[in-house]
C-alpha cells in the first residue's frame, strides 16, 4: 500500500499542473514580437485554447507573419489537432516555400501522428533501463535521408549490494538512417560486469543489434529488432516484435513481445496504452513472463510533461514480478516482487545535439523473501551532425 502512496504523490507533481485552470487573463502587447512570445509563453504554461485564440488574432492583424503561423500550427498540433495543424503549414508553405521553422514543424507533427510517437521519439531505449522504457522509434531526433546519419552514444549501469555486491555497465554506440519505408539502427553494446562473488567476476563481452520501424500506414507502424552476443551475460539471441495502432484523439495502443535466449528459451508479451493530452503524455505498459512454473506480470505507468517541443521531464513507477527490457535476464528471473521509481529528463542542447538522462531505484524480493536496494542510471547523447 506505501508504495501505492509513493506512486500516486510522484505522479501527481507532474499531473496536477496540467489540470490548473488560470483565472486572470493575459495583457497581450502591441509589438508582434512581443505578442508572439506572450503568446508562446501562455501555450507552454498549458493553456492552449487562450493561446490559439490568442495566435489566431495576432495572426488575423499580421497575416504575413509565418512565425506566428508557425506558432498556431504547433498549438493546434498539442491540442491533438493533427490533420489541422499540417493543413495550416501546408498553406504557409504555399506561400513561404523556404520557411525553414516551417518545415521542420510539419516533420515533427507529422510524426506525432504516428501510432506511439511522442517526440522523445527519439531513438533507441531498447533495453536500456529496468522500468518501462521499450525499444521504439524514440530516442534520436527524427530526421530525413537528406540530413545524413544521426549517432547515438550510450551508458548505462545497474547495481546492488545483495546477497553479493555486483556492477554492470553498458557502453553503447549506434547509428541511425530514415530509409523511405521507415527509420534503420545499429548498435554495438559493450557490457562489463563486476561482481564480489567467490572467485570475483570481472567480465567484457560485445553485442550487435539491429532495429528497423517499418511504417505501414498513416495510423500504424511497427518494430523489429535482433540481437547477438557470444557473451553470457547478454542473451545469446534476442528477437523482438511490436505493432502500434493510433486510434485518434490522441489515443494509441500496441502488442508485442521480446523472446531471449540464455540457457532456455524465454518470451515475454506486451501490451501498452498511450494517451497524448497537450504538453502531457501518459501511459501504462504491462509485460507477461512466461515459464514453466506459471505465469508472472509487471505494470509500469509513466507521466510525462513537455516544456516545448523536445525538452521534457517523465515520471515512472511499477510493480510486479516480470522482467521489464532486461539486459541479464538470468539475474532478474530471481526476483519474486519488486516497486521501481525513475525519473527522466531530455533536453535539447542545439540543433545537433540532445541529451537524455535518467535515474532509477527498485526495492527487490529476490529470494526467500529477502529484500534488496537496487539502483540505475543512464546518460544518452544524440548527435545529428548534419544540422
């Protein structure tokens, strides 16, 4: 029940701003410039229909000013008005070919109108974190084929002090490429375990994987990935395939599952919701560990918020008993419940350049109802050097 409390309060910090209502109206100024930024201002504060009213006036007194266009398309974007927000960029481009804010505007709603994007759609979270993360298009800012290759520098590590103290570390180096029928990675991942056990282990060992989201309809897309590795504390195959379907008003759901493969054969099913409202993304995600012994489940609930259009904090938290994205799923199968807590930040540094980071704690039962702390962390760098 404590852990419900904690789970509630945490994600209340973040919820509860979105569902402040403003009593006192906004002095808009006289100066375009001044009025776009105003206006900018009451948009990231959450209050979007004041915003849009706001951008359609400045809009209607200055109807050459492609920023504020620009500006109003975004809001509408937020309010989940996807095809009305395209059609307005469509109509400034028309007249402002070489609008640069745009075009770059019209690729990020467009892909927000994608099942499952978020824009921390960004690329790979594959198996990066032990709490609710999944391997999706989201974690290396969307670009095009004529912008080149993004690279995807990567580290992660997750430790505990019982029953024996152990440290793993993840290096990870990748690559991405927007092909015309979706998004490709490749990633090399170099783990390295510590672990006081008796003889000590102290062990290096490499993994490739690659990663592809075919995209096969305006409302749905897809993910495939495979992975190798001779090392044994990676899984000696790893396969994963997951389906996202976008059911408008800013709803979306997806089915899959990841099959690992150590000593034995292991599959794990998951199934997810998202819901998309303003500066706010919600979801619940749910993972099913199959076994000979019966079957166990997890459930992870995230709450994001989004001070513009990349940068943002998330909130997630779960509980359960099945592994959720595990690098060393041996480990993990030993733990009978578990809560987890992490916490998210990605912020965009420049055009090139965004940085995610995270950190996470779960508190463990993981044999004969002993009790264990066990801590996480991540740092990713997105580099697109052709912006």
């Amino acid at each position: 029940m404590k852990y419900l409390y904690i789970t509630t309060a945490l994600l209340a910090i973040l919820i509860l701003p979105g569902i402040t209502q403003y009593a006192s109206a906004q002095v808009i100024p006289d100066n375009p410039e001044a009025a776009y930024d105003t206006i900018r201002t009451i948009a990231y504060e959450g209050r979007l229909e004041e915003a849009e009213a706001l951008a359609r006036d400045l809009l209607r007194e200055n109807p050459g000013y492609g920023d504020a266009a620009v500006l109003l398309a975004r809001i509408i974007a937020w309010q989940e008005r996807y095809e009305d927000a395209i059609e307005m960029l469509d109509s400034l481009l028309a007249v402002q070919p070489e609008h640069e804010d745009a075009i770059v505007a019209r690729e990020t709603i467009s892909e927000w109108f994608k099942p499952g994007s978020d824009n921390e759609r960004m690329l790979p979270d594959s198996s990066s974190v032990k709490s609710g993360d999944v391997t999706r298009a989201n974690d290396i800012p969307v670009d095009t084929i004529a912008r080149g290759v993004d690279i995807f520098l990567g580290y992660n590590f997750d430790t505990f002090k019982q029953p024996y103290s152990r440290f793993w570390q993840i290096f990870r180096l990748g690559a991405r490429y927007e092909t015309p029928v979706g998004p490709i990675l490749g990633t090399v991942n170099f783990g390295n375990l510590h672990a006081a056990t008796d003889p000590r282990i102290v062990e290096t060992g490499i993994q490739v994987q690659g990663e592809f989201w075919p995209e096969i309809s305006n409302r749905t897309y897809a993910w495939l990935a495979y992975a190798y590795s001779p090392f044994k504390y990676f899984p000696k195959h790893r396969a994963a395939a997951e389906y996202w379907l976008n059911l408008n008003k800013g709803w979306a759901v997806s089915a899959g599952a990841s099959y690992f493969y150590f000593d034995r054969n292991i599959i794990i099913p998951a199934l997810s919701a998202e819901k998309y409202a303003g500066k706010y993304w919600f979801s619940a995600r749910t993972y099913v560990h199959l076994k000979e012994a019966g079957t166990s489940a997890s459930v992870f609930l995230s709450a994001r918020r989004y001070s513009n259009d990349t940068d943002y904090i998330q909130l997630t938290a779960g509980a359960g008993t099945a592994p959720d994205e595990p690098w060393d799923l041996a480990v993990d199968l030993d733990r009978q419940k578990a809560a987890a807590f992490k916490l998210i930040v990605n912020k965009e540094l420049s055009e090139s350049f965004t940085v995610k980071v995270g950190a996470g704690y779960s508190r463990e039962q993981y044999l004969d109802e002993q009790q264990r702390n066990r801590f996480e962390g991540f740092l990713n760098i997105y580099f697109s050097p052709q912006k």
